[in-house]
C-alpha cells in the first residue's frame, strides 16, 4: 500500500517522528538511518500512583453469629468457617458509611494478610443485604479470592 508514493511504514514512521528508531539489523533498509532522538516522544517514569486512601481495617462485632448461619446458609462447612476465624481471616462487622443506603449494614469481611500477620486487604459482603465492596486503601495483591 503506498501513500502518495511512501510506502505505509515510512508514512507512518513519519508522522510519529520515529524514522528509524526501530533497528532490525537489516544493512541498507530504512531503518538503519541515523536517528538523534530529537523528535522522539517523552518517555513519562513509571512510577508507581500514590494511594488514595489510608487503610483501616474493619472493626469487629463482638459476636459473629450472623456471618456464621449466612456463611452455613450458604453451604460453608462449619469447620472451615470456624478455622477461617481463628485465623482472623473471616470475621462481622458493620459498614460505616454515613452517605451510603448500606451504612450500619452487616458485613462479612474476608481479610488478607501480610508476611507480618497485618490486615492489609478487606472485602466486605453484605449479610443481609446484596452489599459488595472492598475496603478503600486495600492491597489488592493480598486478596484471598484471586488464590
């Protein structure tokens, strides 16, 4: 395909002022022109995004007993919830949000810890309501659902 008379990477090259960036070691193409790198296009650094949100993990209820019978409701042996608890992985608590239709609604939370044994992950799954959400601030590489 020619572009009036370039040929479709030369126009593309081109436009994008990258002629001759690429070199594939082929002597005598196109792409083993000089290229001074006064045209290319700024590289941004990658770093990483500052987070949004402080993470606090949820509070836990004295008692669990809701969880626990919507948890079994659900098919979830006893045994292994029970274990999931001892562990501090799985535990109620209440959602605090003054401005949303679910504030003081109860919550399961689903931890994921660090190294350290610190909370550093929290979903939140509503008991009584269809309430799903991840705490804000969150580390989601600790999240147990993608294990």
């Amino acid at each position: 395909m020619k572009i009036r008379g370039m040929g479709f990477v030369d126009a593309v090259e081109t436009v994008l002022g990258a002629r001759g960036v690429v070199d594939y070691g082929v002597v005598g193409s196109h792409h083993d022109k000089g290229f001074d790198g006064s045209s290319a296009l700024p590289v941004e650094d990658s770093k990483p995004q500052p987070k949004k949100w402080d993470f606090y993990p949820p509070r836990p209820n004295r008692y669990s007993n809701k969880t626990i019978a919507y948890l079994q409701k659900r098919g979830i042996s006893p045994d292994v919830i029970c274990q999931a608890m001892k562990e501090g992985i799985l535990f109620e608590s209440k959602y605090y949000n003054p401005k949303s239709p679910h504030h003081n609604a109860t919550v399961c939370v689903f931890a994921g810890k660090d190294e350290s044994g610190t909370i550093v992950f929290a979903a939140l799954r509503g008991v009584d309501t269809d309430f799903k959400q991840d705490k804000a601030g969150s580390d989601k590489s600790y999240n147990l659902f993608t294990a």
